[in-house]
C-alpha cells in the first residue's frame, strides 16, 4: 500500500504543487486547507507523514502543530514545517516549547533533496 | 541648500538677520532665538550660542527647526564668536545650513535599497511559483491529464498576474512614473471604487470591508496613483485581518473613510482590527517589505503609499496597537496638487 502524507497548507500554489509531486512520487496524497481542516483529516486518513505550512491565517499551523505533538495518538507522525526565509524567527519563537519538527523546509523547494528527505522519514515512520 | 545667517547678543536677543532667514522665519530681529527658530519660551538644550559666549569657541550642532509656514526643517548650525578688540565676545554669530532635502533624500536611497532586497526576494519566491506550475503542466502532460495541466497553467497565469503587480508597485516607487494630475478628481469616488472591488474578496475570507466616505470636494490629484495607494492600503488592511491570530476576535473588520477636515484637507483612512504592527516591526513600516507573509499586497505597498501622498504633497502617519489593529491615515491638501 502507498505511503500516505497529508499537505496542510493554505496557499494554492502549495497544494497544487505538493500534491502533484507527491502523487508523481507514488504517494497517497490528501490536502487540508488550514489547521483545523488537517486535524480532522488527521483522524480520517491516517497519514504517514505532514507536510505543514506553519504561517497561516488565524495562526491555525501553530495551533495545528500544538495539537498534533500533544495528542498521543498523533505525536509520533512526522511534520515537515515548509517555510520562506524570512519566516524563521517568527517559526521559533512560535514554537518554544515544543518539540521541533522531524524536517524544516526553506523554500524554493529542491525537488530531488526534498524527496528523498520524504522518502527516509516515510520509511522510518512505518 | 538654503542657508540662514543671524547675530544674537548675550540675551539671545536676534540683531541682525540675512534675506534668507526673514524668507523663511519672518523679520524677528529683536525676538530670542529660540523663540524665533523653535516657538520656544527658554534657551533650547544644548544651545550652541551659550557655549560660544563661554569659551570663544566655534561650537555646532544640529537642530530641528519651524519655519513660518509651521514646516519643520533640519539644520546644521554653527555658531561663531564676534570679538571686540580686547578679544571680548560681544555676540555671536549663527549660521544655520538646512539640511532637510538632503535628509529626505538620504532616506529615499536608504528605502529603495531596502526595495531592491526585497524585490528580489519577492522575485525568488514568485520563480519559484512559476517554476512549481511549469512543474505540474508538465507532469499533465506526461500523465494525460488535462485537470492537472489546467490546474499548473492557472499556478503560471496566477503568478505571472503578481509579477506584472509587483513591477507595476516598482514603478510607482521608482522616477519612471510621472505624476499625471487630473481636474475633477474626487477621492471618496476613487475609495468608494477600490471599496466594492474588494469587498467580495473580503467576504470570502470572513472580513466585513465598509465605506464610510462624506462630501469631499474634487481637486487636483492624481487619480491612478490614489487608486494605487488606496488599494496597497486595503490589501495590507485584509492580510493583518487574515494573519490574525487571536482566537477572541468573532469578526473582522476593515474600514475605509474618506473626510475633509476643518483646514478642508482631504483625509484616507483605511482602519482595521487584525494582528497589528508589533513593536519590532514599527520602524521598518515605510521603508521594507513589512509582508510576513502577505498575499494580497506586493510587499512595496507602504512605499508606494508614501511616494503618492508626498506627490500630492499630503503625507501618512499610522496609529497601531498590537493585537487590536492598524489605523493608516493619508492627508491630502483639500484641492489637490497646486499647478
């Protein structure tokens, strides 16, 4: 059976993106929209890994990310943070305290890197 | 650079005075000089003067000053001692330089190298859109998938719109645009117009976008140019509502006004109650790319807002509280742009 990985992100662009790559990479691929959204989808899918874009609207990825390193059933599921450069300080003063994310991705995207960086953590995960 | 010559005696008391200086201050001879110069009751803090009539020395400092007309400008001012034979300072001579337009440049190049860096980092970002749409045409193609190529050929054609938005901000920032004012213009139109083009993408994202415009006279303005610095403001207005993370707030709310003032200015505001400016962000407000993450505005927004209001010869000031929100404020002279 397909590995399967869950995109929370807000933007289109990433959904798009993620989800092609993903899917041409052999992947099971769901899309969530914003935090609360991917917390359910959580529950439903079962994903292997995250991918989590931290800045979202209403501060739903950290909300998000919270919920899923404090919830039993969910702490072990890897989450790959995806981020811009300048979004750095503000990604770790918004996650003090929490355990840090198994990978944290600055955009642009290395496509060939960034999937086999996926493809170890999917297979440590399973 | 205008330059101010005056002699004051050991009272602060103005002797004499050059052409220049009762241009600009009026004939005060006779006036203390900080009455003259600052509207100030007492000596001012540091007075170059005083300290030339206590060591003979030439002494300088820089000030800030109020002419006639209520600007305040910078000036360098040096301060020379006038002896007697005996080698006694009887008065002491200030010349002032006034520095203003030097400074306002000074800051102009500072904010366009700020724009460069952050154009281009902007730029990364929007190569990296087109790069991942070319990625997924691509991928349509090879798979025979039309959905998937129509859904990468809508990533190009998105981010190819935000290019062509962002370059257009450039130019606004840049010499390349000349102003072109126009007879007639009214503001509360020009709002009320950006108004209904946002307000149902405002709704889509749960923000309420009001108008609230009064009578306000036509004038003299540059009518693309205040849709241009009307709309970076109401982007930006919708991103703080949007990047908001306070989970106490039921709804959000942007406002945009448009209002003459007693002194019959025309005044803009766009006030919302999202995320706010946090502390660390305020100096940087005019002068970088203040998008965390902003996908409505070009992150040269405010740039662009403060080159339109200085053209119209009006200016911007901002009032925000982090958490609460932002209120941006742009005043224009009533008639618009004098010939």
């Amino acid at each position: 059976m397909a590995a399967r990985i869950l995109v929370i992100d807000d933007e289109r662009d990433m959904q798009v993106y993620l989800r092609t790559l993903f899917c041409r990479a052999g992947y099971e691929v769901e899309v969530a929209g914003d935090g609360a959204e991917g917390l359910l989808r959580v529950d439903s899918f079962h994903p292997d890994l995250i991918t989590l874009d931290i800045l979202m609207p209403r501060g739903s990825g950290v909300a998000a990310y919270r919920a899923l390193r404090e919830a039993a059933a969910t702490r072990a599921i890897p989450v790959v943070v995806l981020t811009g450069l300048s979004d750095q300080a503000t990604l770790l003063r918004d996650l003090a305290g929490l355990p840090p994310p198994e990978l944290i991705v600055e955009k642009p995207i290395d496509r060939p890197v960034f999937l086999r960086q996926i493809e170890t953590l999917v297979g440590a995960s399973r | 650079m205008p330059v101010y010559m005056t002699v004051q005696d050991r009272s602060y008391r103005i002797l004499e005075a050059n052409e220049r200086f009762r241009q600009d201050f009026g004939d005060r001879v006779g006036e203390h000089c900080h009455r003259a110069y600052k509207g100030r009751e007492n000596i001012c803090p540091g007075c170059p003067v005083e300290r030339t009539f206590v060591d003979g020395q030439v002494h300088s400092s820089e000030e800030t000053v109020v002419t006639r007309d209520g600007r305040s400008a910078s000036m360098i001012v040096h301060s020379v001692p006038v002896t007697d034979e005996k080698g006694y300072v009887t008065s002491v001579m200030v010349v002032s330089t006034n520095i203003t337009e030097v400074k306002r440049m000074q800051r102009q190049l500072a904010l366009m190298g700020l724009a460069v860096a952050g154009t281009a980092h902007r730029i990364k970002n929007l190569l990296m859109g087109l790069e991942g749409g070319i990625f997924v045409v691509n991928t349509g193609f090879e798979t025979r998938d039309e959905a998937t190529i129509a859904e990468g050929w809508e990533m190009v054609e998105r981010n190819v719109g935000t290019v062509s938005r962002v370059v257009k901000d450039l130019l606004y920032c840049s010499k390349e645009r000349e102003p072109r004012f126009a007879e007639d213009v009214n503001p509360g139109a020009v709002v009320r117009e950006v108004h209904e083009l946002f307000r149902a993408r405002a709704q889509a994202e749960g923000i309420e976008l009001r108008a609230e415009t009064n009578t306000v006279s036509p004038g003299r303005f540059d009518r693309e140019a205040l849709q241009n610095l009307v709309t970076n403001l109401v982007a930006n207005a919708i991103d703080a509502c949007r990047f908001d993370p306070s989970p106490d707030k039921h709804e959000h709310c942007v406002t945009l006004r448009c209002f003459s003032t007693d002194a019959g200015e025309a005044v803009i505001e766009v006030e919302d109650n999202g995320v706010g400016i946090p502390d660390d962000a305020e100096h940087k407000v005019f002068e970088n790319f203040f998008s965390t993450k902003g996908t409505e505005g070009t992150g040269l927004g405010l740039l662009v807002v403060q080159k339109v209001a200085e053209e119209h010869g009006g200016s911007v000031s901002y009032v925000s509280n982090p958490g609460r929100g932002t209120c941006f404020r742009v005043v224009l002279p009533g008639a618009g742009r004098s010939q």
